[in-house]
C-alpha cells in the first residue's frame, strides 16, 4: 500500500513518539495544557495541532526537493554548520525523552502489577533494543500497525469514559474556567515535541511529489494530536485530582474500573513508550548510519544494538535520580524554546523561502 506509506506513515510515525514521549501518560496534557485551566487547555492543542501541521509540511517537502532522510544531512540545508547546535540540543532532549519512557514504564509496571519499577523499566529497555536491532522494515510495521491499535483504544477509551463520567465532564466543561496562556502554552508544546521530527525524516522516503509532502504534512498534524484531544477531554472527567497524579491516564481508567479496557489500555500504553525509545535511537543511528553510506561502507548491524544499549542506560540513570513528573515538568520546559529558535524558525523562514525560490510541482 504504497498510497498509506505517503500519506499516512510519516504522521504516524510522528505521533507514536509524541504520544509515548508523555501525553500517553496525560502527564505531558496536565504540564502544558489542563494546568492552566481545562477550558483552556482546547484552543492550546488547537495551536499545537496548526503549528505541528504547518512545521511537518515545510520539513517533508525540503527533505523531499533535497533528497535528504537524516537530520544532520537535512539541518545542514537550512542551518549551515549551523546544524551542530541542533545536534547539540536534540541528544539530551532524546535521551530525556528515553528517560522519561523508562521512569514511565517501571511506574506503570508498579501501578498495574505491583511489581519494582526496575522490573518494568529493563523490560521495556530489551524491547526497545530488539525492535532497533531488526532494523528499518520491522520499525515502519511495529508503528503503523500499533497506532491503529492506540487510535481504537483511545475511541473506546473515551466513549466509555463518556457514558461513565459525562456528567462530571460536562459540569467541568461548563464551569466558568478562565482561559488563559492557551496560546503560548501551544507554542511551547509545540517547541518541545517537533524537535523530534527531523529524527524521523526515515520515514518519509516514500515521498516523490510536492503535493504528496504537503498532504502528509497537514495530515501529520492531525493523526498526532486528535488522540491527545481525546484523552484530555476523558480526563476532565476527573478534575481536578488527576492533576496531582504521576500518569493521569492510568488514574483515570482505575476510575473507570473496566477491568477489560484496563488491561488492554495497559498493555497499548506501554507499547508507545517502547515506540518512542525507538523512534529516537533509530533516528540517531540512522544519523550514524548516513556517516558510514558517505565514505561507502554500511553501518555494522551490531553498532545499532550498542549505541542503543548505551542510549538506555543513561536514561535509567536520570529517571531513577529525577521521577517522571520532575523530567517533564523541569526537563520538557528547558528544551522548548531551544526547539522553537534551533529548529522551528529557521525551518520557516529560511526553508520556506529554499521551498518556493525552486518550484518543484
């Protein structure tokens, strides 16, 4: 299905990272969005969501015109050398991310199965590590065809969660909230979460016209943040205790006590957190991997199990010493607007004038 991985692969390729990379949780929803009321948290996702939009329909179309699947080869094209302070940015942000994962992983495995966190956190870590060791093909099927199952999930999710707690859902909704910060609170979540994206240019590759990027692009946009537009307004469903929880969207399905959706909500939620781990470490290899192609050899198979294996290691490290709610609340915050000014007005201004300066249509 040729016509699914142009239109489709790339956004969901997107979203299985964003989604893993913290609003899987909710906690990524509390920090930026419901935290400064739940009113305002909708016109805030409504900027994400425009801004993710616009910033991936720029970014296919300029690695499609320059041939370009790497970040380090694609950043060159608008940053110059300019391109190490990206790099200089985005591993630390990818080895949060990762970090994030692990602590989120062993504090679900404790939540769900009372078992040490540790447990949950080295099981997801193998995971993750065998899914990159398998390589490209193996990573486009695991993306696509669990993203289909989290969007069911995440349906069935909120139409229970409605018939439940639509009355505490409405009343939230109806309360005079004020709304506020909903458009920087959109640009910051907007900062920190497209960082990742030219991590993931591998999977544009399928892309060959202008239309098809652009298409992606405004698509990508949407595949990425309806799941998060959903679970936010299950979550109002419980507001304003589920502010105070580690993952608000394991709070909430204990509220809900459906012991079948419990299990299977679980079990997806744990398969974007391994979606996200490798979507970063495979970026990076393939970062390595472009390395290797330009001096006309390929990168040795085990290399990308090792740079892995370290990857993970570190990010036990910082998820043991700071928790999840302290990785997204101080983590997250000091990484967006270094994406914003690294990554995104650059790619706006100097990449949409190299777009249209060469009319490829």
């Amino acid at each position: 299905m040729l016509w699914f991985k142009k239109y489709l692969l790339p956004g969901l390729v997107f979203q299985s990272v964003l989604i893993g990379g913290g609003y899987g949780t909710g906690r990524e929803l509390v920090e930026f969005f419901m935290s400064a009321g739940p009113i305002s948290g909708y016109p805030a996702m409504l900027v994400s969501t425009i801004l993710i939009s616009l910033v991936m329909m720029a970014t296919y179309e300029l690695a499609r015109m320059t041939k370009t699947y790497d970040y380090k080869s694609f950043l060159t094209k608008i940053l110059g050398k300019g391109s190490v302070a990206y790099e200089i940015l985005y591993i630390p942000t990818a080895i949060l991310t990762v970090s994030v994962m692990v602590s989120a992983a062993g504090e679900l495995s404790h939540e769900t199965l009372g078992i040490a966190p540790i447990i949950g956190s080295l099981v997801m870590m193998a995971l993750v590590a065998l899914v990159v060791f398998q390589g490209g093909r193996l990573i486009e099927q695991f993306f696509s065809v669990w993203s289909i199952a989290l969007y069911t999930v995440y349906i069935i999710l909120i139409a229970m969660a409605w018939s439940i707690l639509g009355d505490n859902i409405q009343q939230t909704l109806a309360a005079d909230h004020e709304v506020k910060s909903w458009f920087i609170n959109g640009v910051r979540y907007t900062g920190y979460n497209i960082i990742t994206l030219p991590v993931l240019l591998y999977s544009t590759k399928y892309i060959e016209t202008r239309k098809e990027a652009f298409s992606a692009g405004f698509l990508g946009g949407l595949i990425g943040m309806i799941p998060a537009i959903l679970i936010y307004t299950a979550m109002l469903g419980k507001y304003p205790e589920i502010i105070t929880q580690a993952i608000p969207a394991n709070f909430l399905m204990n509220q809900l006590d459906i012991p079948w959706l419990n299990v299977i909500f679980q079990i997806i939620l744990f398969g974007t957190f391994i979606e996200t781990g490798v979507g970063n470490i495979h970026g990076f290899n393939e970062r390595i991997a472009a390395i290797y192609q330009a001096k006309g050899n390929e990168m040795p198979a085990l290399y990308r199990i090792v740079f892995a294996g370290i990857a993970l290691i570190i990010a036990v490290f910082f998820a043991n010493a700071f928790g999840l709610i302290g990785l997204i609340s101080d983590g997250y915050g000091m990484i967006t607007w270094g994406g914003i000014l690294i990554y995104v007005i650059p790619l706006l201004t100097v990449g949409i004038y190299k777009i249209f300066r060469k009319a490829d249509l």
